[in-house]
DNA sequence: GTCTATAACATGATAGAC
DNA sequence: GTCTATCATGTTATAGAC
C-alpha cells in the first residue's frame, strides 16, 4: 500500500479545507495590499489560525508562491485555450493572451513571486527541479497549440518550438508585469507583433536551408543541458 | 558653481573613503559566506562601523549591490577587452568571455545579486531607471565590439545588433549563475556555440530579404518601448 | 501521530540623540 | 556622521492539545 495515502477521509480533508484557507487568505491579502506588506502574521490572523499552524502548511512564504503556480496552471488547464480549427496566428494569440487573463487580477504582485530569477538556491524559481512539473506542463501546452505545424516540421524544428514558445511566454509575462499602460495595452500589442513574427518564421521552417540551422541550435541547447 | 561641488575636499575624501572601506568589507564578506549570510551588522562590524553608520552610506543591502555592479562596468572599461583587428567571432567571444572572467571571483554570490529581475519596483533590477546608465554602457560597449560590421548593415539591422548582443550576454550570465560544471566549462561551450550561430545570421542580415524582417523587429520593439 | 499555539531568534531597516 | 535603541517580519523551537 502506498506510504502517503490517507487512512482517515475525513481527516485528510479537513486538513485540505485548512490549507485551502490558508491559500485562499494569503492571495487574498497579497491581492489587497501586496505581497511584501503582507506578513505571514496577517495571513495567520486573515485565515483564523496562529502562526505556527499556518506555518504548519506553508513551510515558507515563498512556498505559498509554489502554490499560487500550481493553482494558476491547473485553472489554464481546465478549459481549453483555443479553437483547435483556428489558424495557427489565432490559436498562438490565444493561448498567449488566456495565460496573460489568468494572470490580469494577480499582476500587481506578481513581481514579487518571480523574484528570486537568478538564484540557484532558490526552489521556486523558474528553472528550479522543484518546478520542473509546471514547466513540463507548461511547455507541453504549447506544443499541443503547434501540433499539426508540428507535425510537419522537420524534426529538430519540431522539438525545439514548443520551448521556443514558452520562453516567448516568459517574456510576454515579464514584460506585463512592468507594464503601467491601460489595460496592459502594450502587452496585448506585444503579443500580436510577437505572433506575427513568429509565425512566417514557423513556416519558413520547413525550407532546406533551415534545417541545418534548426539542428545547430537544437545541438548547442541540448549541449548546455537546456533540452 | 555646481550644488554638489566639494566645500572641503579633505571631508570629501573621508567620506569616499569610510564609503569604499564599506563596500570592500561587503564584498569580502560576501566573497567568503555568501550574500545571504551576511548580515549588514557582519559588514559594519568588518568595516570598523557601527550598523547606523554603515546604513548612512549605503541605505540598503541592495545598493550595496548597485555599487558592485558599477564596479564591474568600471573594471571592464578600464581596459580593451578585444583586438580590434581580429574577426568578427574572435572579438565577440573576447567581450563575451572578458565578461565572465571578470565576474568569475564573485560567481557563487551572483545569483543572489540578480534577484528581483522581476520586481518592477526595485531601484536595482536590470530594467530599471536607475540602472539605465549602465544599461547604456553596457549595451555600447557592444556597440563598439561590432562598429564595422554595424557601418556595412541596413539601418534597421545595425540599430538592433548592440542591444541584441547586450541581450544573449544577459542569457549567458544567467547560465554562467547556475552552471555548476568544472571550472564554467558548459557556460564557456555556451559562449563559442551562441557566437558561432550568431555570426552567420549577422551576415544575412545584409541579403535583401532580411530588410522587411528586422524593421519589423525593431518596430515591434520600439512599440513596446524596448527601444 | 496530527495539529496548533506561544515564545524566541536573526536580520533588514529606521528614529533620534549627540 | 556616527551611535544606540527599537521595530517589523521571516523563520525556528518547543510545548502541548486532541
């Protein structure tokens, strides 16, 4: 039998609920006042339980950030994103545009949660191996956005658009988080420009010349390690 | 006369001193223990101050990191970092790999420096105002590795080079900040691969089919305020 | 064994005296 | 300019309730 599985329902779903209240009062407050003027006090106090028990739950502040993530992907992939007989312009700006309204209610705080980008130490970050399910699952949804395109590249070209897409994403989503104009207007042109670029690109894939080139990138990523 | 101008040149030079003496002592402390595990009261303490007094220097533990990074940029100006008569490749892996060597002691605490590239409101993120000085700097001194080929390139194509090589130097530190292989071997791999694709693409920058492209890029950028 | 509460610690930052 | 005192907060330790 499995070490982890529960041996009382009921228990494990209190437990859950807890939890759940826990999350729930800290996005709350981050919404409210931010994330840095929301102490771990006030989310304790906001979810009706001492700070202990709420670090009973969360062993970090930043391991309510882990949470927000799992959260974020899990709404992303409970309905889909875009119309499967659009054209691969529409079906790109979709997905790019649904992940940046998942996001719209959230985004004053959102510098806070990516920070930490560069550290190696740090378990939440993008890059970490703590992280390598959501960006797995991330990843795999842009390649089921590509997939007929997919089907018809050659095949360096093929591994390497879905990540090429999602680190399009990242930057999309940095550049929202910094961006001040109404609406985030200027993400939303970004993101059409982006496309537009980056389609005739996808196409021209498929040309002999850019074979060798698609494999000569595919070579120096898989050589650092990045695929 | 100017506001800032020194009344008592010999009060001025104090001052600079006590100042330098701080930073030395944070940056040998950093050196030695990590950023994260020194504390500003290690550093007063190391440089012969008391907490207050370190803190009327430099007002927070970031800024401390600011100071470094003007350091770092000093130290690459001060001396040429590629012969000027040497290919095209040659002098981008000179800049690239001067680059590194110069941050090579402080790697382990890097990682530390560059956190917050997210947040939008911290003074010292590579995006922000406050840093834009550098910024420039750094992206003209790109600028000047690449003069020749920049004169013989269409407009578009040239304006968009400095900036764009500023941009893999940032993609390099971030994997040269994680790379843990003996002696940064991979990050070194990294460079000579990215430089080798680089180089051919900056060729066809100047067939005719390649204008309309990198207008394109640079208008999208320019909408986005990017340049 | 599962959960919760209280106290204490370390540290970044600030206020005000001198 | 420099110091001492103090605060706020992330985190840990520990004791105990159920």
């Amino acid at each position: 039998m499995p070490p982890k599985a529960a041996k009382k329902p009921e228990t494990a779903q209190k437990r859950d609920r807890t939890r759940a209240q826990v999350l729930e009062a800290a996005l709350g407050l981050f919404r409210k006042r931010g994330f840095d003027d929301t102490s771990m006090r006030d989310i304790a106090v906001e979810a009706g339980l001492s700070l202990g028990a709420a670090y009973y739950y969360f062993p970090s502040k930043q391991s309510l950030v882990l949470a927000y993530y799992h959260e974020v992907q899990r709404a992303y992939e409970a309905e889909p994103a875009f119309d499967a007989t659009a054209s691969l312009e529409e079906r790109l700006r979709a997905v790019l545009n649904r992940r940046l309204d998942l996001l719209r209610r959230d985004r004053p705080f959102l510098g806070a949660l990516v920070r930490d980008v560069g550290s190696p130490d740090n378990p939440v970050m993008v890059f970490a191996p703590e992280t390598a399910d959501l960006r797995q699952r991330s990843i795999a949804s842009f390649a089921a956005c590509v997939a007929p395109e997919m089907a018809a590249l050659p095949d360096a070209a093929a591994r390497l658009l879905p990540t090429a897409l999602w680190a399009l994403h990242l930057v999309t989503l940095l550049y929202y988080i910094h961006d001040r104009s109404r609406g985030q207007a200027r993400t939303r042109q970004l993101v059409d420009d982006a496309v537009a670029l980056v389609v005739p690109a996808i196409m021209l894939a498929n040309t002999p010349l850019a074979g060798p080139l698609f494999a000569s990138v595919e070579q120096t990523l898989v050589r650092a390690g990045l695929m």
